[in-house]
C-alpha cells in the first residue's frame, strides 16, 4: 500500500510541471524503512503545498490503482479531462513495477514521450476495461440483467386432453421480455480470468403466441384450449413474473486487460403477478381477460449465461411444470434470447 501512494505523490508533484525545463525544480525525497521512497518533483515549493488540496484515499478508490495485486510488467490509466474531479487532465500515468522497484513515467498533451514500447491504443483499452469492470460491479439496469428473447414450450408426457396441436406455439411471436436491477461483484480475479456473483431482481414477461385459432380458457376441470371458430389475427397468453437469479459466473481478459467473454450457470425462482390471455381480431378489435389459468404461481430452474465480447446471451429452463399438474398439459418453459 504504501508504493501505492508513492505512485500517488509522484503524481501529484507533476501538477506543477509547467514551468520550462531550464528552470531548476524542488525535489523531495522521503525514507521509509529501507525499500520504499517517496520522490516528490515541483517547479517551486508551491507545488507541494498544493498537495494538501487533494484526498489521497478518495483517489486511490477513484483510480483503482492496486500495486498489490498487479502483475509483474506494466499497469496503464487514462484520465478523463471531462472527469468531474481532474487530477491530471489529458494525462496517460505508465507506474512499472519490478524487483521492489516502482518507476512512474508521465506523458501529457503536449507531446512527453513514454518510456515505453507500446502505444497509446494499448493504454486506452486497460483503462477502458477497468472502467467497464467497475461500473459492472454496480448497481445497473440493463447491463446482464435485461433481456429480450423468444419462449418454447418443452413437453414432458402427453396426455388425451391435451393433444400438442392444441397448444403450438408461434417461434417468433413467443417472446421472452426481462427487465432487471443487477448486480455482479468480483469476488476474487486473476491476471486473465475473474470469479463473479451475479444476482438482482427481475421482472419477466413470457408470452406464448399460439398458432392456431384457439382460445385459453378457465373451465372448473382445468384449462381448456378452445377453438375460437373464426380466423384470428393473433391468440396469445402472457405471465408475468418476478423473479430472483443468482449466476456464478467466469469472466475473461486478455494481456491487455480487455474483456474477452464469461460464461455462468445458476439458479432463479420467481413468483406470478399476473397472467391474462390476448386476443386480436381480424378488424383489429382486442380483447384481454385476466386469470390464474391453473399456472403454477411458484416457478424455478436453471440458467445460463454467455458472453462473447460485448454481446450477452441466456437461456433459462423451468424446473417445474408451467400449469398445475392434472389442469393443464405438462409442459415446461424455455426461454432463450440476447442480453440489452
């Protein structure tokens, strides 16, 4: 920790780099113990009175800069002039870590060089890439929560009652819509693959376009999936839910520290809100009619998420049965679809 606020200091100082370089700089140079130094470079010794002006700890929570846990090499940050608090504007920080050693190289607008091979599209994409780690492990809506997708119905026995042509479903007219506050915490990283928690709060809607001209209805026995005797535009039934996943997951990053993908598998159980049936007539009239339709109100299963650079997919399998067993046929949902 502490080369981390020598690195800090170092910075600092620069801030009063602006004077020509003809002219002669203060210097501070601080021991502690027998390894670490802390070197502080102004053009005056007002330089280094303006250090008191800053909040090293906020800094240090601001930038993410942890020696610690940093690989033997090179760490790169990029700061933002448009950041609300400017440290250093338009300047890329090169800190080297090596043999107990900490070297920091400055580069700013004007044209310093870096001591260094690599350019400067390699040190946006590491800082980059922080910044996307550290808004993921906030609080977020739409990013690896929302979803938009189609829905299946997976039949596991039939039954006389219910004959599967009775309830086939339109593919593209069965969609699968999500709305979620996630969140997806690193719990511990490496130099190329980090351990994540996902969970959060979502709130689903699945709809099951029905093919033919049918109507759901609610009869004292069960549901019934009645023909509707005209042509329709569409017939469909909707259940909304409110659901809680929790996803382990593995995220990957190249040399660079760029994201690559991650893959997880998890659980969720969720709760009905509503459900209600939807019909579309041929002149454009509608008719909605709300119900429990004997559906399950609980619903659990199993969930899966892949991400291949910046595009996110899940498929989600109920567990249990979608109606209430002897009420409806036995079938289980499926729904699969991209992350918004």
């Amino acid at each position: 920790m502490k080369s981390v606020f020598t690195t800090l200091l170092i910075l600092f100082g620069s801030l009063a780099w602006a004077a020509p370089e003809s002219l002669k700089a203060d210097s501070l140079v601080i021991l502690f113990g027998n390894k670490t130094r802390l070197v502080i470079h102004s053009s005056d010794k007002e330089g280094i009175r303006q250090l008191s002006n800053y909040d090293i700890n906020k800094i240090i929570r601001d930038m993410g800069l942890k020696l610690d846990s940093a690989r033997a090499g090179e760490t790169f940050i990029v700061i933002d002039e448009n950041k609300v608090q400017r440290y250093l504007q338009d300047t890329v920080l090169v800190v080297t870590q090596k043999d107990g050693e900490v070297r920091v190289t400055i580069k700013e607008s004007e044209g310093r060089n870096y001591d260094r091979s690599n350019d400067d599209e390699d040190s946006n994409w590491s800082s980059r890439s922080r910044s996307r780690r550290r808004k993921k492990d906030s609080w977020d809506i739409g990013v690896g929560g929302n979803g938009l997708g189609l829905n299946t119905l997976v039949q596991k026995k039939t039954t006389a009652n219910y004959p599967t042509e009775n309830y086939q479903l339109r593919p593209l007219g069965s969609r699968y819509i999500s709305l979620a506050l996630s969140q997806a915490p690193t719990i511990a990283r490496s130099q190329h693959v980090s351990f994540k928690l996902f969970y959060g709060v979502e709130v689903s809607w699945n709809n099951y376009m029905f093919e033919n001209d049918v109507i759901v209805q609610k009869a004292t026995d069960g549901v019934q999936f009645s023909d509707a005797g005209r042509n329709l535009q569409k017939s469909k039934l909707t259940v909304c839910s409110v659901n809680l996943p929790v996803v382990p997951r593995l995220s990957f990053y190249n040399s660079s520290g760029r994201k690559l993908g991650h893959l997880g598998f998890g659980v969720y159980g969720g709760y009905r809100v509503d459900s209600y049936t939807k019909i579309k007539e041929q002149d454009g009239n509608k008719e909605r009619q709300h119900s429990n339709f004997y559906l399950n109100d609980f619903r659990y299963g199993l969930i899966a998420h892949l991400g291949i650079a910046r595009t996110n997919f899940f498929f989600k399998y109920d567990l249990n049965p979608l109606f209430q067993a002897g009420k409806g046929p036995d079938v289980r949902a499926l729904s699969f679809g991209i992350g918004l």
